[in-house]
C-alpha cells in the first residue's frame, strides 16, 4: 500500500465517522428542540387554565341566575367567549398535535360540541338576567360535563407527557449510542492516524457535550411533569408495564411508606401492597383473598379499591391502563366519606331492624291481644242474648260497643303494619258494588241516627251488576270515610254515592264519594290529612277518638287497587271525600232490572229532606219523573198513576190516591209487627233504604199482593238431621263461644281438646264441618288438617287469631277450605258454613233467611 | 343651583389642569375602550392612563407579519401597530411592560424586546378583525419566522392573547 493510498484511506474513514458524528450530534439537537417546544406551552397548564375558565364562566352563570349585583350578561358572555377561546389552544398549532399524539383527541371534539351546545342555547337572546331557570340548569349542567371531560384531558396529556418523556430518553439513548458508534470506530482507527484521532477527539468532547445537555433537558422535562404530578392533591404515580415506578408525587411515596412499614418499599407496586397485606397495615374489609384484589388492580379498568388501614383510615386505589401499558395509579385517603357511609349505613339498618322488631311486636300483639278479644266480644254477644233488665242491657251494650271499637282500633293497628311489613295483599273475587255500598249503609246508618244524622245511598244506573275486586277492604275504606263524616259532622246529613266515571274493554273507574254537611277541615290541615298517625287536632281527637290511623290506611288500600283518593273540604261547609277504583267488570248487566219504561210520576213525601233528595236523584237517574213535595203535599187531582213514597199509612188524610205507595219504615224492628199493610197498594220500605230494593219496586211492579212477614230465623234446617261438627279447640272461652254461637243451628256438636285428638276424631266418625283452631298444643290446626287431607275432602274452616296474610296462606296451603279470624262474628261463622255446605252435598239442606243481631 | 353648577365646572377644570401639567393631552376614544396603558406613561386621556379604541390602534402606522405560531395551523397575517411606536406614542418611561389579559392572565416583558424586534399589538388576522373567543381584540405577535430565537418556550410564553391592559414599571 502506497503512503498516498493510506493517507486517502484514512481521508475516507475520517470524513466517514465525521459525517456519522455530525448525524449524531443533529439527532440529538433535533431531540432536545422537539422536547423543548412541546413543553413550552404546558399542556397540563392550558388543562388547568380551561378548569379555571370554566369555573368562571358557571360562577358568572350563576350570579347571573340570582341576579348578583355584579353580574351581567355582557361579562356572562364574555367569560364565555374566554371559555371558548381556551378550548381553541387544544384544536391548533402545537397542542393540537399533542392531543393528537396522546389519544385525547375525542375529547377534545366532545368539549367543543358541549361548548357549541352552550352557544346554540345562548345564540338566540345571549345570556339574559331573567333567563329560564331551565336554561341557566341545562348550560350549567353542560358546564359540569365540560369540567369532568375537561379533567380527563388534563390526565391524559399528562400521560402524554409521560410517553413524550419515555420516547426521548429512547431517542436520546439511540442518539449517544450513534455517537458511541464513532467515538468506538475512531479509536480503533488507532494512534496511526493521530491527525484524525485529534480531530475526532474534539468531536467526541462536541457529541459527550450535546449529550450531556440532552440529559440536563430531559431531567428539566422530568421535573415540569413531577412538579404537575406533585401539585396533585392525591396520591398519583405511573407504573411501567412491568409494575415498577415510573414516577410518583409524594402523597403517593408515603402511603406507599405506610403500607410496607419497616420494610423498604422497593421498586414494584404490587410488592409494596402484597408487604401491606402481609402485614396487617392494609385490611380488605371485603375480605378478598390478595391475588384476588392484585387481579382486580391489574385489571385497571378504573375500578376503585377501598381499603382499611391498620390505623381505621380508608384508603382508595384506583387503577386505570393506557393503550402503551402504562399504569396511573391514583390513591387517596377517603376516611370521611367512608366514616359518614358507615355512619349512614348503620343508622339505615338499625332503623330497618327497629321496623322489624315493631313489625314483630306488632304481629305478636295481635294474637295476644284478639284472643282474649275474642273471648269477650263471644261472651259479650251471648249475655246480649239473655234475658235482661233494662239496666243490665244498656251496660252490655256499652261494653259490647267498647269490645267492637277496640277490635277497630286493633285492626287499624294492625292494617298500618301490615302495610308497613309489606304483607298487604288483596282479594281478586266476584263481588256486587251495589250489595257492597248498601252493607255499608247498613251498617252505619245506627252510627249516623246516633248523632241525628240522615245517611243516603245513591247509585248510578250505570253501575255494572258485578265486578272484581276486594270486597272486605272496599268496606272497609268506605266504613272508614262514612264513620269519619259521621263523626265530624254534628247536624245535615252524610251522602254516599257510587258513579261509574267511565267504560272501556271491560273495565270501568268508579267513584265513591262521601259528602257530609261537617265542621270541614282547614285548609293548613288538610296536607297532613292521609298521613299516618294524623289527627286534624288533638282536640279533635280527645272528641271523636280513633286512631288516626284509617286515613291513611285507606290511602294505601285504594292506591293498592290502582286507585287514587282525593277530597275537597271548607272549613265550616262540610267536605267531600272520594276514591275512584278501576275494575274489571264481569256482569255489564245493570245492577237492577228494568222491566220497562214507567209512566209513572213519583211523588216523594218524607220528613227527612236529605232522605227525600237522595231518593229523588237515585230515582231521576232512571229517567222517571220524580217530585218532592216541599212543604205541603199537593191535593188530589184525580191523577192515578202516581206512586207515592211517605212515611205514613194511606189513609183518608192522605190527599193524593196513587196506585201504588212506598211506606219508609224508620223504627228497626218495626217490619216484624207488621203482619199486613192497611192498604193493599202499599208495599213497605225498611230503613236505611237500599237503592236496589227501592228501584225494583218502581222499575218492576209485582201485582199488590199483602205482605207476609216470616220471623227471621238464621238457618232453616231440612229433614236431613242436624250438621254434625268437630270443634278443634283447646281454649274454654272459645269452645264457650262457639257452643252459643252454634245454638242457632241445630248441630250435633264434638269438641276435640287439640289437633290430634281432631285427627283421631276425624278418623273414627263422620262429621259434615270440621272447625279448626290453627294454635293448639301437641298438634296445631295446620299439621292436623295435613294429616286430614291425606283421607278425607271434608270441609275444614280454620279459625286463627294471627291476622297476618302470611298466616292465612299458611292454613289455606294446609288445605282448609276457609280462614276466619278471631274475634268471630256470627253473622261470618253462619255464611262461611252456608257457602261452605252450599258447594257440597248438604247444601239443600240448608238456607240462611234472615240476619241476626248481635 | 346655577352657583353649584359653575363650581363643578371649575372644578372640573382645575383637575384638568393638574392632569395636564404632570401629563400630555391625548386624543380622547369615540368607541369601546380596548386598550389601557397606565404606569409610567406621559400622555394620557383618562385618570392616569391612555385609553385605545380600535379605530386609535388602526390609525397608526400598521406593520404586517407573516409567521406560523405555536397555537394555530400554518402561516397567519397579522397586522397592527408596532409595540415600540405605542410605547412612544404615550411616552412610556419603563423597562418593563406588565401585560394583563381579560381574564387577568399577566405576563411581564422588558421593553428591549420592541426595540429588538418588531413586535405588534395585532389587530387583525389574515386581514380580519379578532373575536374574543379567537383571541382578540388584541395579540401580541412577534416576528417569530424572521429570528431562530424567537422559536422558543420563553418567546412564546409572551403572546399573550385577549390583551386588554399595559402597565409600564
């Protein structure tokens, strides 16, 4: 080799390593430049001044909405155009890109559409002092969702930064590794070319110095970030793919501290958690097992953990992944809120426990208290019965009429706790509106004439025959509304009407309505009117009694059936109540046959005004000509064909001839004196009058035929021989009762002590009833009627003093035929027993006339 | 009432003559005031400041620059007065500016920066006037395409955008 074609060699390779070194040297400027613009404006700064804007902007809103002194709406709108003039720094120029390259370019585009959302709200009129109250909402609720989307974006160009960060030290890496490259390639060249050695040496002193203010760069763009990070106010650190730190703030380093304890913390997350554990300084309260809770942190699908820690402080773990395996990591110490939910949660369950243990008590009450009840209502009923001087009937008669309030008040009671306990369940069964209202009246017109009220019925024509529904609750709502308009009203009359609203498929909406002529009910009052435990005044309540409770009761029972109640009331004029039910009509027959237009005029003569409009109306609702005579009866005038409703015989006295007369029959058992009207054309109306009877003498005119009363008699037996029975009993008291109870049926009565004496009996002989106590000793009336059922269909009536549904369906699933409950009425034991009798063989045998007083 | 009204006026004039001896006169704004420079300035209109409308700015001599920014896409137009001639104009006396933007973001620039560069208070962009919301009224802009050293985070910090007040210390 010549000395020229060496020294070109040599040429050659240092020109080669010296454009190498000079490409080296360019990256790594190249590098440091791109970190140093990117970081120039601070993303993470731009995030937090769109935060702040925004904040200013809803505070300005604000103001504006509860038109602050210092708001208007031009600083409204200009806080806004701020607002928007922020958002703009992350869709151009350098952060645009930067929103680009870390993936929150969504989000970006989704605060921008939520701020011209904004703007279209307020592009009409701009922001008003007096604007809608809804607008003002919906722009600050817009706000609140800028100002989360505006947090995430925040967080993800700080991991943006984070990646940015990692790639340079990358780039930064490759970049001294090029200038290496040479640095190695120069040295080899050897002393032999010292020319080129000297030359590359102060290359390699340029490239060491580029290096090295590439270093000093990347540990200033490590200290902007760590500074965000750092400003956090929770914990916050980022976790490389393998589970080690990349950076942390030091919240985060010193709950990391805590849970390693005494052992160093190390370099991995899942270490530093696992010593927490381990150790007892972390507590999962769920009691995970910890791989289990390691899963669910690598996972980092932003799902939260909430830990105790040793010193009963909570800590919570979130963890969320990015697209490059990254891990952020937030934690913060969440002891308040946790404390207060503890607190919350506590007092809820003790609450709900009180509730039960009320239920409970309430359940328990029940059957201590309707036995005995039971006893003394029984006996009460049969003393009732005696032979009795005038004196001693008046005070069993009171005590009777005390029996009967407290089984009310017991029942509102446990009506209130049942609706409580979430027990209350309705019947769903044939049932006749019109035979219902008219039980009602029968059963409150003593009530009413006790306070020298008059108390009407009035049906729509328009009723349907039957229907579906809960007859006993349908009672009991209106006995509740009528006693109550009874109880506040002290002279005028009570109205209860029943009108179908409307027809549709089968199903109709009726309205009850119970009109009084009372002291009404204040208007400040009457918000509290359906609630629980409400009385109208205290006072009220030392003067009328009662629990408080039926209000509210009927309230529930008539929402249950898809009802609503309502009323309207003028302290001083009187009040209307109402409820209107929806049914399912079975028979769309109307409730009383129409044999035909009647000619007929009516003419109405009655002393009790209120009785004489309601008939007029209920009569009118059948297109009939109806009229009242006000103060005198108009004089004959030869008309005919007139029916004539008073209460008086017909006599000579009477002016007008009709060719038929309704005599209102107002004393109780006056019926049964009569044996034959004076008249042939009278036909008689027994008080209270019952819209169906009423109508069916006037739509359907049977021939005058002289009435023929029958003494009532409950059951009339045939020749078939008395029903046998079997009594399942272990109480004294109430096989007592049901003894006297049973006298007016002839029956062949055995009393069996308990359940399996009654299993015994029932084997051995053949009865026609069984009546089953449900709690007795050694075997109860649940598992003897089991046992029955295993030979035998005859018909078993339990009887329980456990009002609750739950117990009534226990029995029914047993296989009794029906349930009464305790105390028993006589009038429920003898229809139960027809009904029953009525579906098997006996049942011919057997016909229920006439009803009983008790 | 006449007496009152006289006296206000006179006394109106003897403030006008204070403020005319410490400061000189300028012309008074017709419009919204877009600009208040206050601090150590010479001529002023107003309490201790010199108030700009739009049509004040647009009537000096206007400098046009052509450059890319590190908050928008691609080469923008900017035109308005040149810093230094406002400066002059109301005989600031500082070496530095403090600028304040509406939403009160400040930023503090020395005055040698407009005697080095021809940095305006930009009006328009691309020949259009800017919104608040395009950060207007008023940006400052310098020349940053003409000088490498402009191209960097401690120049670009002083853009300050929704410029709206100058304090000269």
């Amino acid at each position: 080799m010549t000395a020229s074609l060496r020294k070109s060699i040599l040429a050659l390779i240092v020109l080669a390593f010296a454009v190498s070194l000079g490409f080296g040297f360019k990256h790594v400027t190249t590098v440091d430049e791109t970190l140093e613009s990117r970081l120039a404006e601070n993303a993470v700064w731009a995030g937090a001044q769109l935060q702040f804007e925004l904040g200013r902007f809803r505070e300005s809103l604000y103001d504006l909405a509860n038109n602050d002194r210092n708001a208007s709406p031009k600083e409204t709108s200009k806080r806004f155009d701020i607002l928007w003039s922020r958002v703009q720094i992350f869709r151009e120029g350098d952060l645009a890109e930067l929103v680009t390259v870390s993936g929150m370019k969504p989000i970006v585009d989704n605060i921008q559409s939520q701020i011209e959302e904004i703007d279209s709200i307020i592009a009409d009129d701009g922001f008003k002092t007096r604007a809608q109250p809804e607008t003002i909402r919906r722009i600050l609720d817009t706000g609140q969702s800028i100002n989360r989307l505006s947090q995430e974006l925040t967080a993800g160009i700080m991991h943006g930064e984070h990646v940015r960060f990692v790639n340079y030290i990358r780039e930064r890496q490759s970049a001294i590794h090029d200038v290496m490259i040479s640095l190695v390639g120069l040295f080899l060249c050897g002393a032999a070319f010292t020319v080129s050695l000297v030359f590359s040496n102060r290359q390699a002193n340029k490239a060491t110095l580029a290096a090295t203010s590439a270093e000093e760069a990347a540990v200033a763009a490590r200290e902007r970030v760590t500074d965000a990070i750092e400003s956090m106010a929770e914990g916050f650190a980022v976790i490389d793919s393998v589970g080690r730190y990349v950076s942390a703030n030091t919240i985060f380093r010193s709950f990391m501290n805590r849970f390693s304890g005494s052992a160093p913390t190390g370099d991995f997350f899942e270490t530093t958690l696992e010593t927490g554990f381990r150790d007892h300084v972390l507590l999962d309260p769920l009691g995970r097992p910890v791989n289990r809770i390691m899963d669910g942190l690598r996972c980092a699908d932003g799902t939260g953990f909430e830990f105790v820690m040793d010193d009963e402080n909570w800590v919570r773990i979130e963890t969320r992944r990015t697209a490059n395996g990254t891990m952020i990591v937030k934690l913060a110490d969440v002891t308040d809120r946790k404390r207060w939910e503890i607190e919350t949660e506590n007092a809820k369950n003790t609450a709900i426990r009180n509730l039960e243990a009320q239920s409970r008590f309430l359940s328990m009450m029940s059957h201590e208290v309707r036995t005995p009840l039971n006893g003394v209502l029984g006996i009460l009923q049969i003393i009732i019965d005696e032979p009795l001087s005038q004196a001693a009937r008046h005070y069993v008669k009171t005590a009777l009429n005390s029996a009967i309030s407290l089984r009310t008040v017991i029942d509102d009671v446990l009506d209130a706790s049942k609706i409580e306990a979430n027990e209350m369940a309705l019947r769903n069964e044939a049932l006749s509106l019109a035979n219902l209202s008219e039980n009602v009246l029968d059963l409150m017109t003593p009530l009413a004439h006790k306070s020298g009220l008059s108390l009407t019925l009035t049906l729509d024509p328009n009723l349907p025959k039957s229907v579906t529904g809960d007859a006993d609750r349908l009672r009991q709502i209106l006995n509740n509304f009528v006693s109550n308009a009874i109880k506040f009203t002290e002279h005028g009359n009570v109205a209860l009407s029943l009108d179908r609203l409307s027809k549709s498929d089968g199903r109709c909406l009726v309205r009850f309505s119970v009109t009084d002529t009372g002291i009404g009910i204040p208007a400040e009052k009457q918000a509290d009117l359906f609630r629980a435990f409400k009385q109208i005044d205290s006072s009220y309540s030392r003067r009328f009694g009662g629990t408080g409770l039926g209000l509210a009761i009927s309230k529930v029972l008539a929402e249950k059936m898809g009802g609503v109640v309502g009323f309207e009331s003028t302290a001083g004029k009187g009040s209307r109540f109402w409820f209107d039910i929806p049914f399912e009509i079975l028979s769309s027959e109307p409730w009383v046959k129409q044999a035909g237009p009647s000619g007929s005029r009516v003419l109405i003569d009655l002393s009790d005004r209120a009785l004489a409009d309601a008939l007029s109306a209920q009569i009118k609702g059948f297109g009939m000509n109806v009229a009242v005579c006000d103060t005198s009866c108009p004089q004959s005038n030869g008309e005919t064909d007139v029916i004539l409703i008073n209460d008086s015989p017909l006599d000579a006295s009477t002016a007008i001839r009709p060719h038929m007369h309704l005599q209102v029959l107002h004393a109780e058992n006056m019926l049964d004196d009569v044996t034959e009207a004076f008249d042939s054309r009278t036909r008689f109306l027994r008080y209270p009058i019952h819209p169906t009877t009423l109508m069916r003498e006037l739509l359907a005119p049977r021939p005058p035929v002289p009435v023929k009363i029958e003494p009532a008699r409950p059951i009339e037996e045939s020749g078939s021989g008395p029903l046998r029975i079997l009594l399942a009993e272990d109480c004294k008291t109430n096989q007592l009762v049901m003894q006297a109870f049973l006298k007016g049926i002839t029956t062949d009565l055995v009393i069996a002590e308990n359940g399996k004496l009654a299993l015994e009996e029932a084997r051995t002989n053949t009865f026609d009833l069984i009546l089953m106590d449900v709690s007795m000793p050694e075997m109860d009336g649940i598992e003897a009627t089991k046992k029955i059922r295993e030979f035998s269909d005859i018909p078993v009536i339990g009887v329980t003093a456990h009002a609750f549904e739950s117990a009534l369906t226990s029995c029914l699933d047993a296989g009794m035929d029906r349930v009464l409950t305790k105390p028993l009425a006589k009038q429920d034991l003898y229809s139960t027993i027809k009904e029953l009798l009525d579906e098997s063989d006996r049942a011919a045998a057997l016909a229920v006339t006439g009803t009983e007083s008790c | 009432m006449i007496a009152r009204r006289s006296f206000i006026a006179m006394f109106a004039g003897a403030v006008s003559l204070f403020a005319t001896s410490a400061h000189s006169e300028m012309q008074r704004p017709q419009n919204d005031v877009i600009l208040e420079v206050s601090g150590k300035v010479a001529v002023v209109n107003d309490a201790g400041k010199a108030a700009f409308d739009r049509a004040m700015l647009m009537g000096m001599p206007q400098k046009e620059i052509r450059t890319t920014t590190a908050w928008t896409d691609g080469v923008q137009v900017f035109q308005g007065p040149l810093i230094r001639d406002v400066l002059n104009h109301v005989q600031a006396d500082g070496s530095t500016l403090r600028a304040i933007a509406l939403n009160d973001y400040a930023i503090t620039i020395p005055t040698s920066d407009f005697e080095k560069y021809d940095a305006i208070l930009a009006l328009l962009m691309n020949g259009e006037e800017m919104s608040v919301r395009e950060k207007g009224p008023i940006w400052i802009v310098y020349p940053r395409d003409e000088h490498r050293e402009l191209q960097s985070a401690e120049y670009n910090e002083k853009w300050i955008w929704q410029l709206n007040r100058i304090v000269v210390e």
